[in-house]
C-alpha cells in the first residue's frame, strides 16, 4: 500500500524541481561547465600553466555545481531581480512555474482549453479592500472620466490577486461625491483596508496622490504624492499597487508579479481613449455604445496591438447588439474584435469574458463556455465573467446553473442590481417561489441605492417597477414603468423591459405592442424571450409566436 504513496511523493517532489526550476539551472551549469573545461583544455597548457591547472578548474565547476543547485532551488530571478522563492501552495501549484503563453492564432482561440482555476484561499485567509474613486481635482468636469479610470486600473490590478477580496467598482463607485467616513465606508462595503485619492491633470503633466488607510484604527498604511508627466502613468499605477501589496504583506507569486507589471499599452494616448471609451460602457443606451466603439477604435488606431481595447470593442458591439441593434454586422464586428483581442494577450481575462460575450449572443454556447472558463480561471474577481456567463446559461434554459453564476458574480460585486434581477428570474424558472421573493424584495433596496446616484438610468427604472410589481406595490410599480416608457420610449432594452412588466401584470396586449415596438427598434435576443420567465404568460399568444419566429437567429 506504501507505493502509490512514494510515487506521489516523488512527483510532488519532482514537481517542486521544476516550479523552482532546478533542473533548467542544473543543465545550464553542466553544458556551461563543459564548455570552460574545453576551453581551459585547449589554452591553458600553451601558456605553460602548471598542469594541475586545468585539473584545478574541473575541480571548481564540479565544487560549484552543488552551490549551484542549492540557489536555484533558493531562489528565482525575475524582473525584479533576485528573489527568494516562496514555498509551494495549494493555490499557487496552478502557478508555479507558469510563464505568459504564446499567443495563439486567431482560429485557435475558441477550442483553447480553459486553464485549470486555481484554489481560492480561505476568505478568513484574504485582506478585504476597496478602492474608492479618486477625486478629480482638475478643476474641469471632462477630466472626470481620466481620474475615473485611474482608480478603475488599480481596482483591476489588486483584483487579480486572490489573496485579497477586492470591492467591485459598482461598489465602490457609489461613493463617488459623497462625504463620508472612511470607517463608514468600509463598514457598508464590508471591506477592512481603503484606498483613497486625487487626481489633478494640467494637459501632459499628472499629479496623483493615494493614501491607503486602515478602517478599524482611522490611521495611514501607506500615502504617496506623485508628480509625473502622462507618460509615467502607467509606472504610478504599478507603483501604487505594489506599495499597497507591500504594506499589506501580500506574497507574490511569480505569475501574480507579471500580471501586475503587464502594461496593456505603452501609449498615453491610447490609454486616453481607452479610458473615454470605458466610460461609456455604464449607460445601456445605444448612443453610449457608439460613443464607445468610436473611442476604442480611436485607442486602436494609436496603438494596434492594444489588446484590452479590442475587447472593450467587443463587448461594445455584443452589448449594442443584445439591447439596441441585433444586426448580423454587430455580431461579426464583436466576433472579429474579440478574435483579436485574444489573439494579442491570451492570457487576459478580460479578454477571454469578452470572446465568451461574443460567443454567447451568436448562440454559440459550447465556445462561450470554454471562454468564460478560463477568464474566472485567470481572474476569478472578475465580475463580467460570471455575470456574462449566467446569461449565456439562462438563454440556453440552464437555470440552475444561471442561478449559481449570479450569485457569485453578487459576491464579487455586491452593488449591482443586474445579476439579482436575474437571479430572482432564473428562481421563477425553476419554480422556487419563495427564494424568487427573497431575491426581489434585496434587489429593491440595490436598485434605491443605484437610482439615487444614476437617477437617469431609464433600465434601472423599469427594473425596479418590474420588481415592485412582483412583490405586491402594483401602482407604485406603473407610475415608475410608464415614468420609464416616458424616458426610454426609443430604447429597445427599456421597452422590451416594459414588456416584461405588463405580462406579468396580465395586460398581454400592451406587453406585446411594446415587444413589437422594441423589436421594431433592433431588439432581437430571441434565445432569451424565449426563456424569459416574465413572458411566460405570453407563450401561447399567436403574436407573440409570430414575433419571435420572424427575429433572425
């Protein structure tokens, strides 16, 4: 019985040699040492050395190699130069001795196999942190959208790192202008540490400040002043990250080091537009998406080989397909960017969420699955991951498994009021009444909250009179609903929304005179009508059939 033991003793063991990479150092030294014995061989004894000479350096190398091994099982150069390396764990095994994959080619990218996710520490084991919106003190409100971005790019670096539970943007961001405590803070967001900052832009040159504060004691961890020009942007935010992670005593792997210090672009012009162009993505309105796709082209065009804003093109085109315009040259156009973007950093998460995006709204679920797979498995705080694919899975029927996607997607990002509403949709699916109800009366205080601070939000509106209706505030929920028909009377999602409530208030003609409009207007998911539980009262109307058979799939 002892066997099966010592062999896998002696696999972790070999396994540990590689991740350390002992036998690359040790085949190094050997042909590194045969060389300089031949060489000494060949010029040593026309010098008239003694001849003990070339006998004293073999004796040397092979002295060495011992030394030789014992510091390279010790340590690990790597950017940063000479580290010691850090015992094996269980969450780090997936790592170890992982380095950025070669890109594969555009037809490969959708049948690469998603990497194995790596084990999630203990929650008690992770630091919790929030990062606030730094405060534009440009003194002109289009600057906003830059010290937006700012905040947002750090957020994105720390949530790479497993050790730490990182506050979702939606989160966070709901404190933006507010006057606050940052015990507070921390307090309603369930984090301990808080980041904290300023912004100040005078054309090329960039002032940045961050203080990382500890909420329990109200003291600084750690605060910088940085005073760079638009260049340095990018080394200031690696800065920042990397201060935090040390002050928090943070280890890092070696795959972790290198996905902090990647630099999507090298560009500040490019990263501009970037930055505009993200902050379009928020609205749900067409018009938003166009602005998007218009800056993210803007950021390609200064730098080709800008992965993040192709996929940020991508989901730019998917979104603009599933809620305003779902022409065939939307989805090719989201296909073909996400192609790309995969094609230039596989190992992006983001991207990968966005390909699974693409994948999904073209009915293409196998492929979706594989992606968005492999963007939780490379980031598993990524919230579009989990929220993308709990959509794909409701449009195939897969409620249970939808139901497991939003919850978690709600637990990176507890803010937002998405994922419940589809949560509480995929619970009526499966007929779990009472945890449908649950579901609707937490997402009405996320959906208050949200409204307060994006009061123009015409799908939230809608959203939140969908919900009002379900749990029994009937008249409240139709001035709220036609208060949003009002306001988003050209936006398909808000009409199909609409639609959604009248069915379930069993006014069938008027649900499906607004499908009719929404559809009219360049509504065409015609997998998820066909699985929406809110409709379900209109299934067997001759019109609704006849709308949903005349949508192109």
């Amino acid at each position: 019985m002892s066997e099966p033991a010592t062999t896998s003793a002696f696999g972790t063991f070999f396994g540990e040699l590689r991740r350390r990479r002992v036998i690359r150092v040790a085949v190094v030294y050997v042909v590194v040492g045969w060389i300089i014995i031949e060489v000494a061989s060949t010029v040593l004894p026309p010098l008239n050395l003694p001849d003990w000479s070339v006998k004293l350096v073999i004796v040397l190398i092979g002295l060495g190699f011992p030394i030789a091994v014992i510091m390279g099982w010790m340590f690990d150069l790597g950017p940063r130069g000479m580290e010691k390396t850090m015992p094996s764990s269980p969450d780090k095994d997936a790592d170890a001795g992982a380095g950025r994959t070669a890109a594969p080619s555009i037809a490969a990218t959708t049948t690469v196999e998603a990497p194995a996710p790596a084990m999630a520490k203990p929650e008690s084991d992770r630091r919790t942190i929030a990062v606030l919106p730094f405060v534009n003190m440009s003194g002109d409100a289009d600057n906003e959208y830059f010290s937006d971005g700012i905040s947002e790019e750090i957020l994105n670096l720390l949530s790479k790192l497993p050790q730490l539970k990182v506050a979702s943007r939606t989160s966070a961001f709901n404190f933006k202008g507010r006057q606050v405590s940052i015990p507070a803070v921390a307090q309603e967001l369930g984090v301990d540490i808080v980041l904290e900052g300023s912004v100040r832009r005078v054309g090329e040159h960039v002032r940045i400040t961050g203080q990382l504060i500890d909420a329990a004691s109200d003291s600084h961890l750690w605060s910088e002043t940085y005073d760079r020009e638009m260049k340095d942007v990018f080394a200031i935010q690696d800065d920042i990250a990397h201060s935090i992670v040390k002050a928090l005593q943070v280890t890092l792997t070696p795959r972790e080091r290198r996905a902090m210090q990647f630099v999507a672009t090298s560009d500040p012009e490019a990263y501009d537009y970037y930055l505009r162009g993200r902050s379009y993505m928020y609205s749900m309105a067409r018009r938003d998406y166009e602005h998007a796709i218009r800056m993210f082209e803007q950021a390609i065009a200064v730098d080709s080989k800008y992965a993040l804003a192709y996929a940020g093109m991508a989901d730019a085109f998917s979104m603009l397909y599933r809620y305003a315009e779902a022409s065939a040259e939307n989805a090719a156009r989201a296909n073909r960017a996400s192609e790309q973007a995969l094609a230039l950093d596989a190992d992006s998460a983001e991207a990968h969420a966005s390909r699974g995006l693409a994948m999904f709204i073209s009915e293409r679920y196998n492929e979706a699955t594989l992606e968005f797979d492999a963007a939780i498995a490379l980031n598993p705080n990524l919230f579009e991951a989990y929220y993308y694919y709990g959509l794909a899975c409701s449009s195939q029927g897969d409620f249970g498994k939808a139901a497991q996607l939003y919850l978690k997607a709600m637990e990176v990002n507890p803010a937002d009021y998405q994922a419940p509403v589809f949560l509480a949709q995929a619970y009526a699916s499966l007929g779990r009444k009472q945890d449908e109800m649950k579901a609707r009366l937490g997402l009405l205080n996320t959906v208050e909250r949200h409204l307060k601070l994006n009061p123009h939000d015409t799908r939230a509106l809608q959203i939140g009179a969908n919900n009002l209706g379900q749990v029994g505030e009937k008249q409240k929920a139709v001035t709220m609903s036609e208060q949003a028909l009002t306001q988003g009377r050209d936006e398909p999602v808000v009409l199909y929304n609409g639609a959604c409530f009248y069915a379930m208030q069993g006014d069938a003609d008027r649900a499906i005179a607004l499908l009719e409009k929404a559809v009219e207007l360049g509504w065409g998911d015609a997998a998820w009508m066909e699985h929406d539980s809110e409709l379900d009262s209109l299934h067997d109307h001759p019109r609704f059939t006849a709308l949903l058979a005349g949508i192109d799939r």
